[in-house]
C-alpha cells in the first residue's frame, strides 16, 4: 500500500479473532521497530515479543489492574471499536490479542517515552501493511508494577535500569474493519 493510504487504513483494533499472527510477521514487525528514530541515535529501546495468546492476556489484564479511571471522565473514544475507557467491564487492556510486542526503554533517559512511542508506531505501521491488526496501548509502568510483573522482567532478562513504556498487540480485527476517521478542521499550516 502507498504509504499515506496505509497511514490513513490502520485503526486501533479493539476485537481479535484467536488467530495467532505467524512468528516470521512479528520478527518483521519487530525489525520495523528497531528502525525506528531515536534520540541521539541511541537504539536505546528494548523490544519483546510474546507470540503466546495466554501469556499475552495475563499481561493485558496486569495492564489494566492498576489503571485509575478517575482522570477519565467524560472520555469516549470509539463507537465501533470501543474500548477500555469506554467499557470499564472489559478485563483485558489488550483486548483478546493473541500477541503483543512490549516496549522497554531506560527508566531515566530523557527521551526515554518518545523513543518507545516511536518504535509503537514503526511497528503498527509495519503490522497493517501485513495485513495486521494492531493497537498501541499505554500504561507499561503500571503493568509490571506488582509482583507477577517483575518475575515476567526477570525471567526475560530486562536490565534493571528499563522501564516498559507501551505496548503494540497484534492479531487479526474480529468483526469488520473500521473506516478511517474524519480528521478535525484547522489543525495545520504551512508557512511561507
Ligand atoms: C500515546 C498513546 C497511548 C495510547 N494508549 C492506548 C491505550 O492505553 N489503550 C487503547 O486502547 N488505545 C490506546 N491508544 C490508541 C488510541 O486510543 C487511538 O490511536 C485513538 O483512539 C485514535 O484511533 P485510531 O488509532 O484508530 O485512529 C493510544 C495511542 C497513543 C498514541
């Protein structure tokens, strides 16, 4: 797809199908990522992926166990594809993805949050272009926050000095596929 078209098709997909994604599609998705600018061209980010439906839902349950929806009022952000701010029922804050990619970046370098945001969208760029539903998800603090969190960094061997920033899930959109939105008016300009 030309590249514009494909930023204008890919959508954050909030219902997937069991169909698990091929591990050659997420060493793309992942290599995608890798490539992605970075401050100071440090390639400082660490990305895992966790091709393992199971595994993938236990993390996206820690993700939203400690999520504080008090500083969300009046959010809504999808009538078709609704999602964890709109549905406080839902369990999962990956939303039945049978995989996930997680985004490690230093706890205390400066640009440490828009490295990892960067390489999140690389990676759903990368994955809609395969034919890949996708959703950048947040809240990488909170989720490895508690105990069953920190065996998870610990047994993937994630340096004490990173820090998940976000998440990319990956999986096939259950359901039909969104349309792209209208964009809000007056939002840019270019100067001469
Ligand atoms: C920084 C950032 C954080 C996001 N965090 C979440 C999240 O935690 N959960 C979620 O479902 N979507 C999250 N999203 C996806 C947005 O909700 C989504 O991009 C937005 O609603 C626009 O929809 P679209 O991606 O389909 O165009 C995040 C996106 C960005 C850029």
């Amino acid at each position: 797809m030309e590249l514009l078209e494909l930023m204008k098709y890919r959508r954050s997909i909030h219902k997937y199908q069991g169909r698990q994604i091929s591990r050659e599609d997420m060493e793309t998705i992942i290599e995608a990522g890798t490539y992605a600018p970075n401050a100071g061209g440090g390639q400082r980010s660490i990305i895992v992926g966790v091709r393992n439906a199971g595994l993938a839902e236990k993390i996206g349950r820690l993700n939203v166990a400690r999520f504080d929806r008090s500083k969300l009022s009046g959010s809504y952000v999808s009538a078709d594809q609704p999602s964890i701010i709109d549905d406080p029922t839902m369990k999962s804050g990956f939303y039945g993805a049978p995989a996930v990619c997680v985004v490690f970046a230093m706890k205390n370098f400066l640009y440490s949050i828009p490295d990892a945001f960067c390489c999140a969208e690389n990676m759903a760029l990368m994955a809609a272009e395969l034919g890949i539903s996708s959703c950048i998800v947040a809240r990488g603090e909170e989720t490895f926050a508690g105990e069953v969190g920190a065996a998870l960094l610990r047994e993937w061997n994630i340096p004490e000095n990173y820090i998940a920033r976000c998440f990319v899930t990956l999986g096939y959109c259950d359901g039909e596929y969104p349309l792209p939105k209208p964009r809000k008016p007056r939002r840019s300009k270019i100067i001469e």
